[in-house]
C-alpha cells in the first residue's frame, strides 16, 4: 500500500519506519487561539471519511471508494492548503497577498503527525480490505501472479491498447528533465545486465491512466473468481519487449508522483485578459513548484538520487517514501462489476408536484417547489431550461455557471434556447478551482452558438446559483427562476445533498434580475446588490446580516425569550462569526450545527450558560447543503445559501442567500434538519479535541440520509 498520504518526512533511499518529527503539543502551541486551526479541522474532517472505510458494515466497494476518497482528498489538501501554508512560510516578514495563519511552521509540523497517525490507519484498513477482497474471491495481481493464459492476456492487451499510448523516456539523454505531471504516477525503471556487461541505464515511463482503465480484468480459473491486474503492472510485464533493443535483461521498475503547488496566480496586469491570464495561470500549475515527492520505498538508491537531482529536489522537500501503489484514489472507480452482492441503490425520484405534469413553468406558477437533491430528480431543472428553450413566448434566460458536467444537459439546453431565438446570458467562472480548463472549453463552444459569455467580477469568484427566466404573454412578463445551495450539475447532483428553490415569486425574481445586472454592467454598479430586499448578497451584505440575526437571539436569550440558532453548512471558519456564536452561547442560545467539514469553532467552555451541539454526518450522499434557520421569537427565518461561513465565501466572493416564505417549505427544511440532529447512525460529534466519537443514544437507529429519502419520498403535496 502506498505511504504517499505521508506529509512531511525526511528523505531517505531506503526507509524500513516512518521518520519520526519533534512531537508538538498542538494544545501549547495553540492555547491562545479563539478557534481550531483551520486545517487541522480539515484533517479531523477527512479522519471521518477514513472512519467509514474502516466500517465493516459498509459494503466493501464502498468502502474501496471511500479510501479513494480520502486519498483524493488529501492529494487536494497538499495541492492546495500545504503549499499555501509553505508559501506563507516564505513571506514572513513581507507583505503578503493572502490571509496569513499564524505560525504556519508549526501548522505544518502538526499536519505531519496528523497525519502520519492517518497513514497507520489507512495501512491497516488496506489490508484489512485486501483479505475481504480475497474472500469474495476478487484477487489483486502483480505482473508476477500471473498463470499462463493471463500472460498471453496481458501480452495482447499490452500490444492492442497499451504500446501507442505511452512514450518511454530514456532520460539519461534528457537535456532537459521532463515536468513531471500533478496527478500523474510514473513508472522510473531501470535497465541493467545481469553480467554487468552493459552500463545500467534509468528510463520513465507516464502511466497512461487517463486514457485506459486503471483495473484490467483478467481471465480466470472459473466464473466464481475475479483476477484483476493494475494498469502499471501491465506495462511492468513488458518491459522486456519495450527495451527489448537495447540488449539488457534486467528491469527493476518503481512507481514515482509528484503532487505540485495548485494555486492559480492571476497577476493584476489589467492590459492583460482574464482569459489569458487563466490560461497563463493553468500552463504554469502543470509546472508548480513540487510540494511532495513520492517513491516505491524498494527504489534502487541510484535512481532515487538521480531524480532528485534531475528533479531539483532536496531534503528540504517533501520526499515520500511509499510502496508499491500510488494514487489510491483511482480505488474510486474499481470495477464494481466483480462484487457479487451488489449495491441496493436508492433511485432518486421526480418531486410529487411534477410527475405527470405536463409544464414545470405552470406549476412554478402556482407556488413555490423545492427540490432537495439527490433524494428528488435534478432532471426538473433540465426540464425547467428544455421548456424554456422551446416555449416560443420565452424571450431570456440568464443563469450562473460555476462547476458543469462532462456531458452537461444544461449547456445542451441552453444552446437549444439560443437556436430557437432565445436571448441566453451565461455568467461563467473561469477561476473555479480545477475546473477552470474545463470552463474555457464551455465558454467556446458557448459562443460559438451565440450565448453571451461573461466572466463576472475582477477579484472575485462568482458563487452565487442564481437562473431567471423570462416569459413575456401579451404586455405582461412572467419570471420563473431558482435559487440553489449546489451547482447546476447533473452529474454531482447524483450524490450531492442540495436544495434548490423553484420560484415565480416576484420579490426573489427582482433580486436574482438585480444581481444578474450587477454582474452584466462592466462597472459592476454595488448598487444594484444594496437595493435587494429578499436575497442577502456577498460580498456586501450576508456577514453583516447573519451577524445581526444572531444578534437577535442573544437579546431574545437576555430577556429569558425562548432562543436558537441551527445552522447546516460544508465549513465554519470565519472568526468574526464564530466570536458572534460564543456571544451567543455565553447568553444561552441553543445553537445546533450539523458541519459536514471544517469546523473551527469550539463547541464547550465553562463560561457558556450552554455548550454548541454540533455533528457532522460522512455516509453515501456528501451532504452539501447549507441551512441557516433561527427561532425568531417562535416566528422562524429560514434561509438557502450557497454561501459557507468562511472569509472567502462571505468577504471575496459573489454568494445569494434566500429567505424561504412558503410556510410548507419552510417547515419541510426544519423537519429534515431535526431529522440530521436527531440521527444517531453515521454521525460524529464535533468536539473540541476533535474526537470524531460517533454519537450514540437510546432508542431506534436513526440513519439521517435513509429517514429523509423515507420522509419525501412519503411526502404528499395536496
């Protein structure tokens, strides 16, 4: 199993133990602070993720995916949070362009033993994995496992599939050392003799993983057994046959990756596009300074100190050392089709009000719709954009676009809309992370077919999920339009836990129309986000608003009036709202928060009159939602968002809260979040030694994402 999840060790060519650090006391080192540090909460957050494939109860191909997951999900946090931590590190003392941590060595020094705990835990769950896998009959081979007729498979699928898809490197004639890609493993081999009669020679080999399956299939003894072999192992077998005109007979291969700093620098050079700037910006993250380097810990001590020096690396760098498997979270796609008990899937479902309606605009019409998301269909919002681009009396749509499908039906709906005549206004975010090549591609085609593109606000990312419709009916004009906490994406709507608000009200159209004006006027007028009466916008307005809600419990809790808070949202990092909800605790709110990540606020301290209760759910749907709801004095407010409470989302970027009116709405979100709060299967509580201890109390097993499924899915609209 691969050790790549290690953060922060020494490098060394052979390593038998994971290198051991000065041992920091992180509550020493951060006794003084007001909050969890922001990334130690983000570690804690994917500890819950761990927690799920270590659960037998989970069924076993998804308990492969969640150790995907996990990997996944700290190859991000290296990308991102420890090379932003790293350059902080550097600007110490000058004037930095970013939100400096305090103390970020000694924020990097404690992510290393985080971690390194982590890593013990994946190991033993891999192979804990690795033995149920045998017990189901599914075997994992390597190159040297192989009986007679999978060797004349992996020959042929080598020649048929493999050969023209990868480019061997003799890198030893290499002036220049190739980039190695971010994402990408590497086969390193080295070519020698067996009498030594030849000088050995170091060789590189891309595993081609996005073009061919990282699991093959093998033929097997008989239908009961599943041999599967890795891509790289393929390659592993032919290694002969690739180098066979070279004249050696001797080849050692290692699996190698580097994972580089992802942060996207857009320079403020206003003669330059934001396009070109993007474009710039991507070219350069290919070839992001290095924040670890990881290797077969088997690796011929030459080899290792050739690529370091070709590579420029040093001990000052991350140097990994692993085993055989790298990027663990291709285990996210194993062949599922091997498992012989497979997965009871629940199917989502079109919401009640929809089924057998032969208009989604006329029952818009009549009131207000949530969908909440996977549970109900996202195809409603397809239909809504395929209606629209038919109906001959629609004149404009005008929509956010922030992460898309592959495959995305919107974008295929909204270029039907424009050849029918329709007036279409895309308002694309070019910087969403890691979707920002794929959202240059969409802006093409786009206009190509004659939607307007725009790119929203210099210095900030448009966050808002924000569609207006317009229908024009004689002299009159009708708008329909919805309000979202996720994105326009059919793909992760399959998983995603989301609302998403279908409305013709004529205060929530007036808003989204405001907003969209904002963003379409190139002097980005504030006025127009200040004159909004039912959204609550950022940058300009949603931290002082929610501030001022809370600050009305307190008064409430003050005057011995029934008080409380429940908030569901992704992250809780920033401080300032943070410091409101300790207020607010220390007066006697009731505050209850079901955070699925980050969450850096304390949740018990002597000096509150009563602690924050606070949980986080990790099970089959990543729930992403954010809620806000407050008691009011018994006349509840209830909001959407697509906003988290962090310094990005409220202070630097475009986000649209909405109160929720609908009295039926408005108590099926409350009804769901007490399910959420009530639930005592898959839920963790959040502490302040950040535990994960699962929660447990008396009575039945409550399971919050299969009560909820039941609730709607019983649920009858009269």
């Amino acid at each position: 199993m691969s050790m790549e999840l290690n953060a922060i060790a020494k490098p060394q060519a052979r390593v038998k133990k994971l290198p051991v650090k000065r041992k920091i006391n992180a509550k020493t080192a951060f006794k003084k602070r007001k909050t969890i540090v922001r990334d130690i909460s983000w570690l804690s957050f994917n500890a819950r993720v761990l927690q799920e494939a270590a659960d037998t109860t989970v069924p076993l191909y998804e308990r492969l995916r969640f150790l995907g997951i996990f990997s996944n999900n700290l190859d991000e946090f290296f990308r991102v949070r420890v090379a932003t931590l790293k350059r902080m590190v550097t600007v110490v003392g000058k004037t930095a362009k970013m939100h400096m941590e305090e103390n970020p060595d000694l924020i990097l020094d404690e992510i290393q033993n985080t971690v390194i705990t982590q890593q013990q835990e994946f190991n033993r769950i891999w192979k804990e994995i690795e033995e149920e896998l045998k017990e189901e009959k599914i075997f994992l081979h390597t190159e040297k496992q192989l009986s007679r007729d999978q060797q004349k498979f992996v020959q042929n699928y080598f020649n048929e599939e493999v050969r023209t898809n990868i480019i061997p490197l003799m890198i030893e004639g290499i002036t220049q050392m190739p980039y190695l890609r971010d994402k990408s493993i590497y086969l390193a081999v080295v070519l020698a003799k067996e009498d030594n009669s030849i000088r050995q020679k170091f060789a590189l080999i891309e595993i081609p993983v996005a073009v061919l399956p990282r699991f093959i299939i093998l033929p097997s003894r008989n239908d009961s057994e599943h041999d599967i072999i890795l891509l790289e192992d393929v390659i592993r077998y032919n290694l002969p046959h690739i180098f066979s005109y070279f004249g050696y007979d001797k080849f050692s291969s290692y699996i190698i990756k580097v994972t580089r700093d992802a942060e996207l620098d857009i320079d403020n050079d206003i003669a330059t596009s934001l396009i070109h700037q993007i474009e710039k910006g991507i070219k350069a993250r290919r070839k992001g300074k290095p924040v670890r380097f990881i290797y077969d810990q088997q690796i011929d001590p030459h080899l290792l100190e050739y690529l370091m020096r070709r590579l420029g690396l040093s001990g000052k760098d991350n140097l990994i050392p692993g085993a055989r498997i790298h990027n663990f979270k291709d285990f996210m796609d194993f062949p599922e089709k091997v498992f012989t008990r497979e997965r009871v899937r629940r199917k989502t479902f079109i919401h009640p009000l929809f089924q057998n309606a032969p208009s989604v605009m006329q029952v818009m019409q009549k009131q207000d719709v949530m969908l909440h998301l996977p549970y109900h269909s996202f195809d409603t919002i397809i239909d809504l954009l395929r209606e629209a681009a038919m109906d001959p009396n629609v004149t404009t749509i005008k929509i956010t676009a922030y992460r898309l499908a592959r495959n995305s039906r919107i974008i295929n709906a909204l270029i039907n809309a424009v050849r029918n005549g329709k007036q279409v206004v895309v308002i694309l975010e070019l910087r969403a992370r890691f979707d920002e090549e794929a959202n240059l591609q969409w802006k093409e085609r786009l206009e190509e077919e004659g939607v307007k593109v725009l790119l929203g606000v210099p210095g900030m990312k448009v966050h808002a999920k924000l569609c207006v419709i317009k229908k024009r009916i004689g002299n009159k004009t009708i708008q329909f339009g919805f309000v979202s906490t996720g994105n326009f994406n059919e793909r992760t709507a399959r998983v995603y836990g989301d609302h998403c608000l279908l409305t013709s009200n004529r205060n929530i159209m007036a808003d989204i129309n405001r907003i969209f004006s904002y963003l379409e006027n190139a002097r980005h007028d504030v006025k127009h986000l200040l004159a909004c009466k039912t959204l609550i916008v950022s940058p300009f307005s949603m931290r002082k608003f929610f501030l001022r809600m809370i600050d009305r419990e307190i008064r409430n809790a003050r005057r011995k009036k029934p008080a409380s808070v429940i908030l569901k949202m992704n992250s809780l990092s920033d401080e300032e709202l943070i410091a409101k909800l300790y207020d607010a605790a220390r007066a006697g709110v009731e505050i209850k928060m079901v955070i699925r990540g980050i969450c850096c606020a304390y949740t018990e301290n002597k000096k509150w009159k009563k602690d924050i209760e606070a949980v986080s759910i990790v099970d089959e749907y990543l729930e992403h939602a954010r809620v806000f709801i407050f008691h009011n004095n018994g006349n509840e407010k209830v909001y959407i968002a697509s906003s988290d409470w962090m310094i990005r989302n409220l202070d630097h970027r475009v986000e649209a809260a909405v109160a929720i009116e609908d009295e039926s709405i408005k108590q099926e979100l409350i009804e769901i979040l007490n399910i959420q709060l009530n639930s005592n299967v898959k839920v963790r509580i959040l502490d302040n030694e950040q535990k994960n201890a699962y929660k447990h109390s008396p009575g039945r097993k409550i399971r919050a994402q299969l009560e909820i499924f039941k609730y709607l899915h019983e649920k009858t609209y009269l």
